[in-house]
C-alpha cells in the first residue's frame, strides 16, 4: 500500500468518526463507562479533534500528487 493511499484511508476513517461523534452529540446518545456517564461536552471535543485531523491527512494527499 502506497503512503498516500494509506493517509487517505486513514483521514476518512477518522472524518466517519468525528461525523458519529457529532451525530451522537445531536441524538444524545449517552455513553456509561464502569458506572460513569461520560459528559455530551467531550464528544464535542473529539468530534473537533477528529475531523480536524482528517482534514490535515486530506491536505496532505493532496500535496503528494
């Protein structure tokens, strides 16, 4: 696999997991772990966090052609 084919698959699985992030923040769906409800604010962060690294692997794609 070529390193810019892998940069690609790699930014579009993280923009699928930032869009979930954010559907969930939408939806409220709410997320327990061992017995704590996880806040809805940090969905918010990682939906920021993973569609801005994304977006920095689809750049740099696109200055590998």
């Amino acid at each position: 696999m070529k390193k810019d084919t892998f940069v690609f698959l790699v930014s579009l699985i993280l923009l699928i997991i930032g869009v979930v992030h954010i559907v969930r923040l939408i939806i409220g769906w709410q997320v327990q772990i061992a017995g704590i409800m996880v806040p809805m604010w940090i969905y918010g962060v990682e939906a920021v966090v993973f569609i801005c690294l994304s977006f920095v692997g689809f750049r740099l794609t696109k200055k590998g052609e």
